[in-house]
C-alpha cells in the first residue's frame, strides 16, 4: 500500500504557566541540530558526515548531557541537522554555492514516542514534563484540513512540527497525517483502463502569470508576488544594518510571514490548477521537467526554482486524492513550436508574452502556447505506451472550449460556442485576483 500524506494546521490552547517549557525545548532542540551541523560539516577539508547512525554515536551522550530532553528529541535534533547536511552535499554535487546548516526557526520535530496524538489534543514531551495542549477547532471545519485529516478517523497521526508564531505569539501543531492508498500500479492499471487520457499542461514563469494551463487560466501573478518578495529583503537589509537583537528578532518573525505567505500563495495556486483539472476531466497533469531549471530559464533565481519545485509537489500530493496522475516532459522546444500546426521556429517567440507562427500566422499568448505543448509531449509518451490492439483509450488535450488529440481533431465542449481549435483563447484576467 502507498500512504497519502496530509498536513494539518492547528492552533493549540497552551496551559497557563507551561509556554515557557515549550520555548526552553526548542532551544534545547535547536541546540542538539546546531550542534550536530557544526560536527558533520566538513567542507572543503573532508568528506561531510551524513550518516545518522555516525552521528548518533559520536553526539548522542554529549547532547543527552547538555540538554534535559528526552532522548528521542535528542535523537530527532541530531537527525534534523544530517538531513540538511545532505541535502547541502547535493547541492555542492551539483555545483551549487552552499554552506553548514543553521537552524534558528522555531520548530520542534514530536513523533509517537514524544508525543500522544488525539484528536482534540496533544500531549507533548517538554524538558520540565509532558504538557498537555486542547486543539482550538474552529467553526465549520469539514471543508478545512484539520476536519478532512486532523479529525479524519481514515488518517492516522505522524511526525509533526511544533511551531511558534511570535506575531502572535500563538503556538501551532502541523500535524502529519496518513492515510493508505491504493498501490501505484494499482492506479497505473486504473489510469490505463480509463475510457480516455485527457491531459492538462502547465507552464510555469517568472513573471506574468505563475502558472498557465491549456485551458486557458492563468493563475496566480508572479510579478505581485516578486514584488512582495522584494519588499521583504529590502526591509530585512534595512534591519540588518542595525545590529540590534531587536532588528534580529524582527528579521526572525519577518522571515516567519514571509514563508507564511509564500506557501499559501503557493497552495492556492496548486488547487487552482486542480480545479482546472478536475473540471474538464483530466486524467493527467503535465509539468516542465524541473531538473536545471535555474540553467535553463532566463531570470529563474534559486527562490523561483524552490517555489516552482514546491508548487508541482503541492499539485502532486493532493492530486492523489482525485487519482489524477501528475508527470514531467522535456522542456525542448515547448516555447517556440506552435500548438496549432507544429512548426518549430526560435522567431515565433515575438516577444516574452506573445507567440506567432512564422508558417500558418496562429496568434496567442506565448505561455498558453507552451503549455499545450507541455500538454502533447506526454500525450505521445502515453500514447506511445498503450499496448492495447485496439489503439487504446483516447489521447487528448484538455483546452479551454473543448479537446484537442494528436492528429489536431478539435472536439469542442458541450457548452461551448467555439468551432473550431483557433478560436479556442486563454483566460485574459488572473484568476484569484
């Protein structure tokens, strides 16, 4: 069986008395990950350490001795700090510019030895005891995560994060939750007996829109969202000038926000994309193969990289939950070929945001283009991988006002007045603005 993971987010009622237990724990708990990063980063003199079992050995009576936690947060800082540790050596595999881990977020790791999960409360291991936190529910949560997972008897607890919004200066259990799901090949059975394979392109940019898809939406404005991105380092490099424990904690809740906001910026654009998926009865979703990103597009940054990264797993885990299937394709040539007549020519691309085809004059928006390119590439690669005698189940692309398949046969929507492919235009306004 597969598992299915979801998070839930969920305010908790700290006993009076006991929110200082829970600070001095994540002190603690930050000082064994610290500790273990400063031991296992070796570069460039040696070989960094990223074994755990290595790790644990060599720290783990010195930090049970320096810290009043529990073993198994003792344990869990240390093995916090080699995950990191790896994945800066792959970074440095890949030639990317990096340095040891620090963790100063305010973030506690509780699994079922250190906690006691239930669905109206949690009982957490703390240097001074466990204390025991009522979740605060609000009203009408069946549409919220925590009614689908938290209070969901199907999902079971794991691993999570305690985590502390100094704003507010509320605390917060993001609770893990899994469920069983059918096998991959089980789907992979279900997903090539469909009756058809219809399949929804993305396209992801820098500026413009975040993401558009072969419908036609254009999601999200990467350009708003660079701008608030920037107003963040800027007030951070004004702070930091200062020099005052003040400026740095101000910069510590103001990176908070900043991740706050860039993840719901980023999972509403997942569920926008699904509901384009969902609505014109896709089978498939399809990405741009992420991998060098950064060396293939022109003004991608390591923070556009992480976010585009972040949104396909966003898109990918929750499109489970619909047995849609979410895959990449080479990016080749998805920006100059045109989507109507195939010709592929570097000249087609007029401008940023505008395609026109040097051959058949097929005019549209450059990254609606793309994405029903993105959208064919892995309708050949599924068609090409039907082995049923009868041509298997049909191959289309999901448009804005009907399909369209490899052979370029236009079958418009029922509801839709288009006759034909060329008429078929993106969205102009940006949905969710």
């Amino acid at each position: 069986m597969e598992d299915v993971i979801r998070t839930a987010r969920v305010k908790l009622d700290v006993p009076e008395g006991r929110c200082d237990d829970l600070h001095q724990t994540k002190e603690q708990f930050l000082h064994c990950a610290n500790t273990t990063a400063a031991w296992a980063w070796r570069y460039p003199d040696e070989y960094c350490v990223t074994s755990k079992q290595q790790a644990e050995n060599a720290l783990y009576e010195r930090l049970r001795n320096e810290t009043e936690l529990t073993a198994n947060l003792v344990q869990k800082g240390i093995r916090r700090a080699i995950e990191a540790t790896k994945s800066g050596v792959a970074r440095l595999k890949n030639g990317e510019t990096t340095s040891q881990p620090q963790f100063d977020a305010w973030s506690v790791v509780y699994d079922k030895r250190s906690a006691t999960f239930h669905r109206d409360h949690v009982s957490l291991s703390t240097i001074n005891g466990r204390v025991e936190c009522e979740y605060v529910i609000p009203d009408g949560p069946e549409e919220t995560p925590i009614g689908q997972y938290l209070l969901n008897e199907d999902y079971e607890f794991r691993m999570s994060t305690l985590q502390y919004d100094r704003s507010t200066e509320t605390f917060y259990l993001h609770a893990r939750m899994r469920r069983a799901e059918r096998d991959k090949h089980e789907r992979s059975t279900a997903a090539s007996n469909a009756k058809h394979r219809t399949v929804l392109g993305v396209d992801l940019n820098v500026d413009g829109s975040l993401a558009v898809t072969s419908t036609g939406a254009f999601i999200r404005n990467a350009v708003e969202m660079n701008h608030r991105r920037r107003e963040f380092e800027k007030t951070r490099g004004s702070m930091q000038q200062t020099g005052t424990r003040s400026a740095h904690l101000s910069i510590r809740s103001m990176d908070d926000r900043e991740h706050r906001w860039m993840q719901d910026e980023l999972h509403r654009a997942s569920n926008q994309i699904l509901d384009e998926a969902r609505d014109h009865g896709c089978t498939h979703i399809a990405f741009e193969n992420l991998t060098d990103i950064r060396d293939r597009m022109a003004g991608v940054k390591r923070f556009h990289a992480w976010a585009f990264r972040r949104l396909y797993e966003y898109v990918e885990y929750k499109a489970k939950m619909l047995d849609i299937e979410v895959e990449q394709v080479s990016p080749a040539y998805t920006s100059q070929r045109c989507s109507k007549c195939g010709f592929t020519q570097e000249t087609n691309r007029r401008s940023k945001h505008q395609f026109s085809c040097q051959k058949c004059e097929y005019e549209l928006n450059a990254d609606y283009n793309a994405s029903k390119n993105i959208a064919r590439k892995l309708l050949k690669r599924l068609r090409s991988g039907q082995k049923s005698s009868s041509g298997g189940a049909p191959c289309q692309c999901a448009l804005k006002s009907g399909t369209v398949n490899l052979n370029g046969e236009f079958i418009a929507s029922v509801d839709s007045t288009a006759e034909g492919e060329s008429t078929d235009k993106p969205t102009t306004s940006v949905v969710g603005h």
